[in-house]
C-alpha cells in the first residue's frame, strides 16, 4: 500500500506528529497550571476574608456563623456551576428559595449582604 512512499516522506511526518504532541501537552499542563493557581488564590482569598470578617468585625454570632457557611459554600458552587450548573439545594444554608438564578455564584454572594 504505501510501498511507493519514500522512508524520508514517514520520518518528516512522524517528526511533525511529534511536535504537535508535544505543543499540545505543554499547551494543556500550562491552561492546568494556570487554573490550579486561580483556584488556589481563589481559596486563599475567602479564607482570609472570613478570617478578616471574624476578628475585625463585630456582628452577632448567627450573622457570622452564616456568612462563614456561605464563604465555605461558595468555592463548592462555583466549581459545579462552572462543570455542569449548580443548583440551589446543594447550598442548605440558604434555606427554600422558589427562585432559580441563572448564576448561583454570584446569587449565593448577593445574599450574604
């Protein structure tokens, strides 16, 4: 079948294949890389923030037991909505809302206020 193809004609080809694998790979590890260093800033930041909002302001204590639970709930919810969608029932802290948004991230840190 390809008896008539000149051996140098594979080697250039195998060569090519070669280095769109490699592009391919490092280009998929970098977009990986660079959102494990988002999401890990992403972590760090509501961990500070709930620290900060604990010892910097005075509220009562169900205030702040439920603003940690929706900073704790928020990072969950943004991962599903970014995969699949998230819904309101994974979030128990809100209670019943009839409501469905089209954005449960951003509701869930508009309700917190």
């Amino acid at each position: 079948m390809l008896a008539g193809v000149p051996t140098d004609i594979h080697a250039a080809l195998t060569l090519v294949l070669g280095w769109l694998l490699v592009f391919r790979t490092n280009t998929s590890y970098g977009r990986w890389w660079e959102a494990r260093t988002l999401w890990g800033s992403l972590i760090n930041t509501m961990r500070n923030l709930s620290l900060k909002i604990v010892y910097l302001i005075e509220v009562p204590k169900d205030d702040l037991h439920r603003l940690q639970k929706i900073l704790s709930a928020f990072a969950p919810v943004l991962k599903d909505h970014l995969r699949d969608g998230a819904l309101l029932d994974d979030v128990e802290v809100l209670g019943d809302i009839k409501l469905v948004p089209r954005h449960v991230p951003s509701f869930l840190v508009s309700t917190s206020r």
